[in-house]
C-alpha cells in the first residue's frame, strides 16, 4: 500500500499506524479538525459519518456519529486532550466533556503531522489501558478499518 | 467542623468535599501547586508526604510520595488536565505522563478555589469511572481521609 511504512507501537497496549500523505500537512489537519471535512472520510465506507461536532482546543469535546449500512446510529464522545495547529492532536473517549468519565476509557489518540518534503508523515498512536482492550481493538479489524479511513483522509486531502 | 458546608456530588461516580478556608484562595492554591507546600499537608497525619514533583501545567504530571507510619512509600502518579491559576486545577490518575494510560483509571479531581470575603471556598470533586470505584473510595475513608488533609491545608494556609 502506497505510503504505508513500518512503525512499532510504544508497548503492548498501543496499536499504530502511519501513511505519507500527498498532500501538505495544513490540509490533513484541517481534514481532522473541521467538522464538514471530517463527515467526507471518518468513517470506513460503506459506513458514513452524518454529523460531527468538534470544538478543538484542550478540553473542547466532539461528538462523532457514524452511521452503519443498515442505517443505524453510533455517536462516539471524546474530549481533546492537546491541540498543537497542523502538528499534534490528542483526543481520548475517557472523558464525554471536560471532566465527565465516560462509561469506559477505551483509547487515548495521538495524531501527529509531520512535514516530509511538503507531503504528510501522518501518524496514529491509539493507546489503551489495558493488553485485553488492545487486543480487542486489532481484532474488530483496527488495521483495516483505520487504514482504509487513512486512504479515505488521502484521497480527500488531495483534492483540498 | 468550622467551615464545612453540605454539598452534593453530582452523580453517584463523585464523592465532594468542601470547607471554607481562613486565607486568600492565592494561598491555598500556592499550598496545591508548590512542592515544599504541598509536602507539609497533603498525606494525613501519622501518614507523611516526603517527596513531590509538580509540574503543574495542562499536560504536566507530578509524582507525589506518601509514607505510612511504618515507613512505606507509595508513589502517587498523575497528569494536569486543566490550570486556572487561583481558581482551578484538574487532574487524573487515569495518565502517568502525557499521554501514558496509568494501570487503572480511578478518579479525577476537580479542585476550585472561590473566594468568599477574602476566605477562600475550596471544593474538591473526586469521579471515578464507577459507581464500584466511588463505593470503594468511600470505604476506604475519602470523607475522614480528605477532611483530615482539608484542615491541614487550612492550618498551613493560615501561617502563610
């Protein structure tokens, strides 16, 4: 796959991956940060992404719904833990908003973007706290349905 | 007890404590954020506190020790969530560093600090993930525990 290098995760509980974007890394950011790009390409298709609120700063909380082929709703809560314009984000579903727990911590999220030539080194970091939800998280098909989002990202990116 | 108020927690994940402090909240927030301070009242007596790292920013973690009367540590690890100098600091065990997941997310503390007259109104709002968690955290003397280290904030605020 295009793009695609070998990255290690940090640990056992991190799962990671990372693509090279044609594309400068203002447009990926703004691919993840605005809420009428992000609806273009969050969710692998056939699903779709019908709404997402996203108030980006730290402590700012998003609400991401993602809709399924049959036409059932997800909505998906998380609080954005830092926010570094066009280089880092980090948001985790630990919080609902700034600062409710959520049902469960399941993940903590580090995006970065990194400039390679004026394309994008773009990477995920998806940590967890536990080995079992690691675990979990690979085998509901973290790599495929990540990495066909991150196509879904390229191809959009480009075309910005 | 002087000073004390009724309050309610918000739901049943929170356990909350408040008194009315005889000092500036500058003080009292100083007593929160400042290593030698925070070392003189944290633990509560016979318990003691002989080591504290604070790097007190949103993001920032710190480490703070506590001994047991027969002279065992037990390091504390947490991460800053949010920083209002004066009035607010938050922050969670659910990290080790920015952005470690810990071993087991168990609370996060919400301390405000509102002055009152030239006193200070200081709340702390301890949630957990579970209703278990809060049970447990209960049993194990939250209201005794963190009221013991209220008065002992208040009597260091006070010299201050």
């Amino acid at each position: 796959m295009t793009g695609t290098t070998d990255i290690k995760p940090t640990d056992d509980r991190e799962l990671v991956l990372t693509r090279l974007i044609n594309a400068p890394r203002e447009k990926v950011y703004r691919a993840w940060t605005e809420a009428d790009l992000l609806k273009q390409w969050f969710a692998p298709l056939p699903w779709t992404t019908p709404d997402a609120e996203l108030d980006v700063r730290p402590g700012g909380s998003n609400r991401i719904v993602m809709r399924s082929p049959e036409g059932q709703d997800f909505p998906n809560f998380g609080v954005y833990l830092e926010v570094v314009p066009n280089e880092k984000l980090v948001v985790t579903d630990a919080f609902t908003e700034a600062w409710k727990p959520s049902e469960k911590p399941f993940m903590t999220v580090i995006l970065t973007f990194e400039d390679e030539g004026g394309k994008t080194r773009y990477t995920a970091r998806v940590r967890h706290w536990t080995t079992a939800d690691r675990e979990a998280h690979e085998k509901m098909g973290f790599h495929q349905g990540w990495g066909q989002c991150a196509d879904q990202l390229a191809t959009l990116t480009a075309k910005l």
